[in-house]
C-alpha cells in the first residue's frame, strides 16, 4: 500500500489524534532540528480531535481526513507566522489571522496541519541554506543537504512528521529536493488552480511560480492533486511517446547519475512507452532569459524593503533585478514566449519528456555552493520556462523530471502512478 493508503487505513482503527502524535514525535530530528520553523502541537492536535466531531462518519472522510501535512513558510496559515525564511520578514509579518488559500484547502480536504517548514530565504536558492535559521541537512544523513527551497518540506516527508507536504516551484524548487531526497514530487502546470491558489501567500516571481507537492509515493500523487486543485484523477494513458534528453545535453552529470537516468528509461520501455532521443542544443541560453526576469520580479515584489534585510547573495539578486531597464525585460519577455511556444511544439509530438532533476545525486553540507545554482538551473530552467508540469521520479543516484504540456496534470500524475504501481509489485 501506499504511504496514503496506509494512513487511511490506521485511521479507522486509530482516529486522527493518535496518528498526529506519532508524526508530532517525528517532527525536526535533523540534526539542525530545524526541518519546521514553527510550529504549535497544541494547536495541531486540537484540530486532530475535533476531525472526528466534523466527519463522524467514514464514508464522509474527505480525501486527506486525518493527514499530517506540512506546509512551506511562505503560505499564511491561521495562528502562525509567515517567515519566508527571513527574520525581517518574522517580525514585519506577525501572527496570520487567516488561512491563505493553500491551508484552507488542506483544512477542508481533512489534512492536520503540522506546522511551517524550512525554506531557502524568500524561496529564493535551491540548495535549502539559511544563515538566520541554519541549513536544512537530511534527517537522514546530516552529512548531505536536502536541496531547496522547500528544503523543510522534503525533510519532513523525509523523516515521517507528513505525510506529504506543500511546496512551491520557480526554478526547481520541488523537483531538486525531491531528487535529492529520495522522494516524490509534483510540480504543476503554471496558472493551475488560478490566481486564487496564492491568496496568502508570498510569490517569487509571477511569471514561473508553481504550487505542489513532496511526498513518498508516486501513487499518491493524483490524490494529493485533487485535494489541492479540484484535479480529478484519470486513467493511466497505456501507450506514450517520450523524449528523452540526449548525452549533448546530460554531459555533466556524475555517473551515479547517469546510471539512474538510464534504469528510469528501462522502467519506461518496460511499461511500454516508446521512447526517442532529443538532443535540446537551442536550450543553451534557457538560464540566461530566466535568472533576470526572476530577478525583475522578485525585486518588485520585495520593493520598498532594504535588501540588505537579506543573505548578500539574495540581496545581489534583487539589486540586479531592480537595475533592469524596462526595454531589457520586454526583450527577454520575448525570448521567453518564443522559447515557450518551441516547448510546445516538441510536445505536440510526444507526451513527455525526460531529464535529470539534476547532475549531482547529493548537496554536501558545510562547503561553498556558490557555484550551485547554476550547475542546477540548467537543468530546471528549460521546464520552468515552458511552465510545464512536472513529477520528480526518485531512485538511487537522483531523479527523472517526468514532463508533460501544460494542462497535462492529471495524464501525467496517472501515468507517474502506474509507474509507482510497476515499482510496487516487483518489491
């Protein structure tokens, strides 16, 4: 079964509170202990008990009745503070009073809340540091990272506080940690669930902001959808066409790498899809149209703030961002459209694509990552561009973005799941 599954079953037997403190017993064992930033186990368990009073019968559990889920620190949730990783931010931001949309929906699909989790700051990196609130290292293995900037949200899968957890993804954000994690991850299709979905909460950058999922099991993943966005799950498409990335481009990667990304390609020919090798050369200037219309729009989200507020190589970012000419934005706003619409075009041909989450199978702690987030972008950029959704396949050595077109969602997150049900019968 399913770590969904699962859960579902112990509640009948154990009901909702029980399950919300064993996960509460789970909660920061990394070694930083500092996989949630906040939060209250008596709030948390208060609305376990009181699930029971709202859905007294089984058969009208909503689809996340009595889950632990985490949630990243950048969605307001009733009763905490919104940090987006920043003490500045702590203290401007107080106690929310309400929910943002995101943790409302949770509420009313019966997911048990159990805190704000661990991100790089202002969402803004991708290898989950933090100098005011520590790095997030792995519960797992102190040794390593977990990537970001939903670092504490892939830890908290990680180490069994949630079941699943809420992420955000620009620029990789979900689909990097997921990979280095070991775990599952969902990253939808831009615009999914409307403008709405980031009521309460703190963008990035407009044009490439995305709302989805960590978690275990890619079973879960069509679940998990439906609970946050309406998704309504369907059938697993029996025979596909997908674009592989070619050597031109996965050049870089460590062997441990490599060896994963082929075991995934046999896994997909095992499940009958035919596959084709696409060597993306015109991919080459992806990082160089997206780092800077970031950078534009997180500098006008953050205007009126001092950046110095921020670690200096945010603070870098955002000054960059803030000394873009109006004339330079909409030149690059053209090459984005221009390589979105070829995105499409290579899609028309096939239902997905994949590639490497990332070259590297781990982030170690305690060195220079300087360097990083380019290595890493270059290989999130392309889809981020596109605003394709994604759903990271794990395995030892990394993971696999399992790409489709926009609006794919559901075909997508069906065929990921019966790869997870493949999985699942050969253990």
């Amino acid at each position: 079964m399913s770590p969904l599954t699962e859960t579902r079953s112990a509640l009948a037997t154990q009901g909702p509170a029980s399950l919300a403190q064993e996960a509460l017993a789970r909660a920061n064992s990394n070694a930083n202990q500092n996989v949630y930033l906040a939060m209250d186990p008596q709030r948390t368990m208060t609305e376990a008990e009181a699930l029971s009073a709202r859905f007294p019968k089984q058969a009208q559990w909503p689809g996340l009745f009595g889950v632990p889920i985490a949630i990243k620190d950048c969605f307001d949730a009733a009763g905490y503070n919104t940090t987006c990783g920043s003490r500045f931010y702590a203290e401007k931001n107080g106690i929310a009073r309400a929910d943002s949309a995101v943790a409302a929906r949770l509420r009313r699909a019966g997911a048990v809340i159990m805190g704000k989790t661990h991100l790089h700051q202002l969402a803004y990196g991708i290898t989950g540091e933090n100098r005011e609130y520590g790095d997030c290292v792995q519960p797992n293995n102190p040794q390593v990272l977990t990537g970001g900037s939903s670092s504490g949200s892939a830890a908290s899968v990680q180490e069994g506080s949630a079941i699943a957890a809420i992420g955000t993804d620009t620029g990789g954000s979900i689909r990097v940690p997921a990979a280095l994690c070991g775990l599952a991850g969902y990253r939808s299709s831009l615009g999914l669930g409307g403008s709405e979905i980031w009521e309460g909460a703190v963008h990035l950058a407009v044009s490439f902001d995305t709302v989805g999922w960590l978690f275990r099991d890619l079973r879960d993943g069509p679940a998990l959808a439906a609970a946050l966005f309406g998704l309504e799950p369907v059938a697993a498409p029996q025979t596909v066409k997908i674009a592989v990335v070619g050597e031109s481009f996965v050049h870089d990667c460590e062997p441990a790498v490599l060896e994963m990304y082929a075991g995934w390609q046999e896994v997909l020919r095992g499940a009958g899809a035919s596959l084709r090798t696409f060597e993306p050369d015109w991919w080459a200037d992806t990082r160089d149209i997206f780092a800077p219309i970031q950078a534009y729009e997180a500098a006008g989200i953050h205007r009126g703030t001092d950046f110095h507020q921020f670690e200096p190589a945010i603070a870098e970012r955002l000054a960059w961002g803030t000394s873009l000419s109006v004339k330079e934005v909409e030149d690059l706003r053209k090459r984005h459209a221009a390589f979105r619409a070829r995105m499409d075009q290579l899609l028309e041909q096939d239902d997905f694509l994949i590639l490497p989450c990332a070259p590297v199978s781990a982030l170690a702690a305690g060195v220079d990552h300087s360097a990083t987030r380019q290595t890493l972008l270059r290989y999130t950029s392309p889809i981020s561009l596109a605003g394709m959704p994604a759903v990271a396949l794990s395995a030892k050595g990394g993971g696999v973005q399992l790409v489709g077109p926009r609006g794919s969602d559901a075909k997508l997150l069906a065929f990921a799941a019966s790869l997870g049900e493949r999985i699942a019968l050969r253990r």
